[in-house]
C-alpha cells in the first residue's frame, strides 16, 4: 500500500505544478522538482551506507547474526529455514 501512497504523491506533485504555476515559470519548477528528487535517492543511498552496518551491527550484538549470513560476510551457508520461510513470506 505504501508503494501506491508514494506513487501518488510524486506524480501529485508534478501534477500540482502543472496546475498552479504560471506556463513561464512551468518548466524551470519541473526541473527543479526533479533535482531535488535525485538529491532525495543520492542522500537516502548515503545515509543507507552507514545506516545499514549500523544496524546489522546492533542486531549481531543482541545475538541475531542473520544479516552477516544474508550479506555474505558470514562463512558458513545460509539455513534452509530461512530460505523457506522468507519464499512464504513473499509469496503469500
């Protein structure tokens, strides 16, 4: 539901620009918009760089170590359990 969420505001905001600014001004906001949207990714993927060991090492400290085994830093193979229940999780 969140993707449709997501979708929606981000062509509203296209759509919102198109409605409510004056046709000389229209292009120059759609091109700063779409800036501001790849600034968006960019810093969300630095963020994610740091964020993401962050909580893998967080995790491993409470004794979960199953995001070394799913990011390969981990040396012995991944479960089958695991596969198992995350196939029934994404197909149901």
């Amino acid at each position: 539901m969140i993707f449709f969420v997501g979708g929606a505001t981000y062509a509203n905001a296209y759509n919102n620009i198109n409605i409510h600014i004056a046709p000389e001004y229209r292009e120059f906001s759609m091109s700063v918009t779409g800036i501001a949207d790849s600034l968006g990714i960019l810093c969300a993927g630095l963020v994610s760089l740091w964020l993401e060991p962050a909580i893998c090492d967080f995790q491993v400290s409470h004794g979960n170590d199953l995001c070394l085994q799913v990011s390969g830093n981990y040396t012995q193979p991944l479960p089958m359990e695991y596969i198992l229940e995350a196939s029934r999780f994404l197909l149901n």
